[in-house]
C-alpha cells in the first residue's frame, strides 16, 4: 500500500490548497498556500499499517496520520478525527 502513496496529491486542509508529493526515498514535501504565499513543509515518512508517520527533522517529533483510499481511489488523510480528501 506503501506504493499507492507515491507522486503527487491536491486537496484541502483548514479550506487552504494543499499539494503533499510522496517520494519513494521516504521524504514528504507539504505545500500549503495561503494569501498568495506558500509554505513548505520538508518531512521524513514512513507507513505503519494504515497509519502514516511523519516527523519534521528540524522539529523532531513524530507525527500519526490515519490513511484510507476510498472506492475513487482518492486518498483519505484522517488528523483530529478531521478527514481531508486528496487526488493526483
């Protein structure tokens, strides 16, 4: 399922545009736009199960996101009980 997550996903988080690209060697980039700005944010990831871990090496801390693809094949990110949706 590890594989499913590679290349590059759009969706929404907090209404903002958000683009998260799943590299094969482990690195997450998370780009966040915001009033004509972006933010990136660089992380490490792995999968354990049917939960994604993140951690933010210049913020050590791990971070457990649940994941599901739902029957669109669209992937479901749930944080906070909040579910986000994302496609390619």
């Amino acid at each position: 399922m590890e594989r499913a997550l590679i290349g590059d996903w759009f969706g929404t988080a907090a209404g903002k545009p958000v683009r998260l690209e799943f590299k094969v060697d482990g690195h997450l980039d998370y780009e966040i736009g915001s009033n004509g700005h972006r933010q990136i944010m660089l992380l490490a990831y792995r999968v354990d199960g049917d939960v994604i871990l993140t951690d933010q090496p210049s913020h050590a801390q791990e971070e457990r996101t649940a994941f599901r693809f739902d029957g669109d094949g669209k992937l479901v990110l749930s944080f906070g009980g909040i579910d986000a949706t994302f496609q390619r």
